[in-house]
C-alpha cells in the first residue's frame, strides 16, 4: 500500500517513528511527556486547551475562597498535564448556576466525528460512601446520542482508578461512543482521565495546515500518533516536538 508522506518545511524535526498522513484509522493515546497542552479559552469556572488536533474544556473551582476573606483563591490542581486533565466540582459556581459537576468535554478542533475507544479515570476525592457513576453523554452537531448519558461505575476511594474500553463490562463499555463529535464526561466530585484512546477515520489536523497552525502558534507542537490499516496492523507516527514560528504562518491566517 502506497502512502503519501507530508512533511511541512516549516518544522522539519523528527524524532521516532514515521509522520505520515493517511486515509487509515488515525489513533491518539493520551497521555505523556511529549503532548504538549496549548492554551485555548478560560472562562469563571473552565479552561480550554488544545493538544494533538483536540481540544479539551474541564472545569475548574476558580470561585473556590477557602473560607477566607480575601476573594476567590481556587483550589490546587492535582493531576497536572501531562500526567493527565483533571476536572474540579465547582463547590462555588456563579450567580443562577446549579450545576456544580466535575466535567470534561472532548472534541477535534475541526469538529470532525471520531470514537472514543478507551479510557482511564482516577477518583480525585471519595465515592465510596454515596456511591458514584461517570456519565458520558456524546454529541452530534450538538445534538444528544442518546436519551441519557452512559455510565461507568466509579465507586471508590481517593486516588481510585477505574478503566473502560470496548468489551463487554456490565460496569461500562465504551462500544457505542462511536462516530460523534463531541463527549461530555462528568461525575459530581473531581476526577482526572489519566489515559484516554482517541481514534478517528480521518487525520486530525496537522502540522502545517491552516487550522492547526491557528490553535498551536506560540506553543510547542507534540504528535504521538498510532496509524491503523485495513488488515490491523498498528504502525506508530510521532512523536514529532518542535515550537511553530508564527512568522510562517499563510497571510490568510495573519493576525490583523
């Protein structure tokens, strides 16, 4: 099988396995020391970053005052990235705001569809006592999968660890998180996903394209990519690490 290689001149810097650009499955395993997070958005109780061709939105307890008099002072992050993304309960939400759920919300920056396959999610506080599920619910063009969200149980003590993939688990499975563009992952106390498998029929977009130099300008760029054919045969492309000089960019994506 032939494939075409795309190597953009801009940020030739290979280190490891083959960059390449196929119409294959294109997979993503999350996380580790080469991806690097690039700042997106940050809203009162959120925060917005980009990594790999995907943006992530978690939620964080910014309005958190620690019983002081000073105003809000947040709460420390436990699991920083690369160790993962970590979404905090926001125990202080804005005026008219009742939900307080931890929450992280998945997508491709060019909101192309792709599957969720596996993924791995460590208890930041306990839920042994109450009991507690993760809710996913996915999204099409902003319309709901499913009438409610799927669940995966995570009953458990801090620091707790639970993993879900395709197989049959009458505790969860992530079989039907196929085909969408958007997960929304929540749970009603902090957690953090510390390995998540992303896989998608069309390449995320990649270094040197319009798009993906709009979301990584002025930050470092990491891909660790998997590449899969038609006969299951796993070929790995990255990591490739290089800052983008945002001097390169096309005049049509120049800023104003």
């Amino acid at each position: 099988m032939k494939e075409r290689v795309f190597i953009p001149l801009s940020i030739i810097a290979m280190t490891g396995c083959a960059f390449l650009k196929t119409a294959d499955a294109d997979i993503i395993d999350f996380f580790d020391s080469s991806q690097i997070a690039t700042p997106v958005a940050s809203g009162v109780t959120f925060d917005v970053v980009s990594s790999n061709g995907y943006q992530f939105t978690y939620t964080r307890d910014k309005l958190f005052t620690g019983g002081l008099s000073g105003g809000p002072i947040g709460r420390a992050v436990l699991v920083p990235w690369p160790l993962g993304v970590e979404a905090q309960a926001v125990t202080t939400p804005p005026a008219g705001v009742t939900d307080r759920k931890a929450r992280i919300t998945i997508k491709r920056v060019d909101d192309q569809v792709f599957d969720l396959t596996s993924f791995t999610a460590k208890l930041l506080a306990s839920t042994s006592g109450a009991g507690g599920s993760i809710e996913i619910m996915p999204t099409l063009n902003g319309e709901d999968g499913f009438n409610d969200p799927l669940v995966f149980d995570a009953t458990g003590n801090f620091s707790q660890s639970f993993s879900y993939d395709t197989s049959k688990n009458p505790l969860g499975s992530t079989a039907l998180l196929k085909d969408f563009n958007s997960y929304e992952i929540n749970l009603y106390v902090d957690f953090a996903l510390t390995a998540i498998t992303l896989e998608s029929q069309s390449s995320v977009p990649e270094p040197g394209t319009p798009l993906a130099l709009m979301t990584l300008v002025g930050a470092g760029l990491s891909i660790r990519r998997r590449r899969v054919d038609q006969d299951g045969n796993h070929t790995c492309l990255g990591p490739l690490t290089r800052p983008i000089d945002a001097r390169r960019i096309p005049p049509l994506w120049a800023a104003d």
